[in-house]
C-alpha cells in the first residue's frame, strides 16, 4: 500500500454562513491509497469548530505514514480498524482513508458499494440543497438561481423566522429547518410552532450539542421531528439521543468515516430512529461515499459539490436532488 494526498482550498460559490461563523472556501484533503496499482481515494474537509485542521491531519498522517503504508489490506473494515487504534484522537483522517480504502474494495470486486452491499438505489431519497445565512434578499436569490425540491435552510440568529417566512413565499419545495445549535429552548419553543405553519419538515440540532434536559423538554412538546447532528458524532451517541430527537444526522468525517456509518445507520434504525446522513461541504470525493449509502436513509444531505465553486473530482451528479449512479467502481467516481 502506497499513500499519497492533495490539500485543496475550494472556494464556495457564495459566502457560506451559519450560526457558528462565515466561510469563503472549503479546506480539504484528499488522500489516494495505491494497492497493487489499484486506486482509492478519500476526503475530509477541515472544520473549524471541531479543532481538526488540514495541517494536523497531514502532521498525524505524515508521522504514522509507515504504519497506514504497511497494513495488508484484504478488506475495509478490518483497515477502518486498524486506522481507528493507529489515529484515536483524528476521526477525519480516519475518514479519509476508510473512505479510500472502501473505493479499492469496489474497484477489487468491480462494484460500486451499493451493488455490494445489495442496496436498491431506487429507495434513495432526493438530497435537500442548503441557503446559507444571509440578508433576506440574497437567501431568496439564491433559492430562485436553484430550483429544487427540497431545501435545507440555515437559521440560529436574529430575524431567522422573517427569512424562513420569505422563502416560502418564493416555493412550494420542502424546507428544512438547520439552526446548528444556535437556539436556547425557549427561542426553540417559540419558534417551532411558527415553522410548522410555514411547512417546515423537520428542524435539525435546535439547541447546544450537550443540552440534553432542554432537548428532553423540547422532545417531549416539540410539534415538529428534531434530528441530532452536533449532539451525534461518534457511535457512542446514537442511543443517547433516543427520546431527545426524533432521528440522527450522520456526519462521516465526524464519526471517522463509512465502516462505523454503517453501523449507526443499523443502531438507529433498531432503536426506531429517522436517519440522515448529511455533508460537511466536501467536493465530488466525499459525496460519493455518501452517495453509496444513501439507499439505506430516510433522509440525504450532500449538496457539497453543488455549494462549491470548484471540485476536487468528477462523478457526483444530480438530476433536480435525485443522485444520478453511475456504472463505475468503488465510489463511482469517474476519475480523479
């Protein structure tokens, strides 16, 4: 096994702002695993707010690259294992290479992933694209510029309401509601009858990541489903939020990529939990791992390739939100 990587700063094709901060570009790395001259090929975008840089990520990997070079690759879930002791503290590394290690063994087996996994791609449901936080005339743009049929808004801050209020105006599409942690339970309280009237589908991590009592109360009265994501990152979380959200958002880069995705997809769907999983802006790369999973969701969320102005690959399409499958290998990219 051969590993080599790319640093990618990928520009946004508007300023993309939520309740923790604005962003112009996207940092990413993008890792190639090389075994027997078959190629893989894994991504993870740098977040700010989870403290994982793409420079530690190639400072850990740099550092250990002996070790991820030397493992005797038969099959991805035994490597996610030995990544995941071989880098405990950088679940996004981990991510990455999971993630590429899973395209080899598609390319191996000359399937993409849903094939393998004997997935109808049919059951897969459409992807929601994001308005990002801005003035109310901006988001309405920005929602004319792209007809869809599902939308996820961000909200969290002053007036979000009034932006959510105009948008409908705008589109009979369905609307998500992501406030990215940015409500205290009262403003949640208040606030979710009057999504409900405008037709909102769902509301996504309303309140803190570790406020569990305020989500329990929420829970208990909320008229609308609440889906987890800052309070569900690792497969520790699943069975905590039972009876504090109606489902979970899954975040591959977050919970250390596709082999323990899998597994909390399974854990959720036993507990009776609604299942997403969502991006984190990755390019072409990430999305398509997303993409090879999403038979199995309730709901998609991997709009990343759409919301950048540049790609790291090609592969990821879509026809208005239904992903577009491919008759190539692995992640179904095309080439990279």
């Amino acid at each position: 096994m051969k590993v080599r990587y790319k640093i990618y700063n990928l520009p946004f094709r508007h300023p993309f702002t939520i309740s923790k901060g604005t962003k112009t570009h996207q940092p990413s790395l993008v890792v190639e695993l090389d075994f027997m001259g078959i190629k893989g090929y894994g991504e993870a975008p740098a977040i700010s707010y989870y403290d994982i840089t793409v420079e530690k990520m190639v400072e850990d990997l740099e550092r250990k690259k002996i070790f991820v070079e030397k493992f005797a690759f038969s099959d991805p879930e035994r490597y996610w294992h030995y990544l995941h002791h071989l880098f405990p503290a950088n679940p996004f590394l981990v991510c990455a290479l999971d993630m590429a290690g899973w395209d080899i063994y598609g390319k191996l087996k000359k399937k993409q992933l849903h094939d393998l996994w004997a997935l109808d791609i049919t059951a897969a449901p459409l992807t929601d694209y994001t308005i990002a936080i801005d003035t109310v005339e901006n988001m309405v743009a920005r929602l004319k510029e792209k007809p869809w049929p599902i939308y996820k808004i961000k909200v969290g801050v002053e007036g979000d309401l009034e932006r959510v209020a105009e948008l409908r105006k705008h589109t009979d599409a369905i609307l998500r509601v992501d406030a990215n942690a940015g409500w205290t339970l009262e403003q949640a309280l208040q606030k979710i009858p009057v999504l409900k009237d405008l037709g909102v589908e769902f509301i996504e991590q309303p309140l803190a990541k570790d406020d569990w009592e305020g989500m329990k109360v929420l829970f208990e009265r909320s008229t609308l489903p609440l889906i987890a994501d800052e309070s569900c990152v690792a497969e520790a979380d699943v069975e905590k939020c039972l009876h504090h959200f109606h489902g979970i958002n899954i975040k591959l880069t977050k919970c250390s990529g596709i082999t323990p995705a899998r597994r909390m997809i399974s854990r959720a769907k036993e507990l009776g939990l609604k299942v997403m999983v969502g991006c984190m802006n990755e390019s072409s790369i990430g999305t398509a791992a997303i993409a090879q999973l999403a038979p199995m969701l309730d709901y998609v969320d991997m709009d990343g390739p759409l919301l950048l102005a540049e790609d790291s690959a090609k592969g990821v399409q879509f026809d208005f939100g239904k992903i577009v499958y491919n008759d190539w290998s692995g992640l179904g990219l095309n080439f990279v």
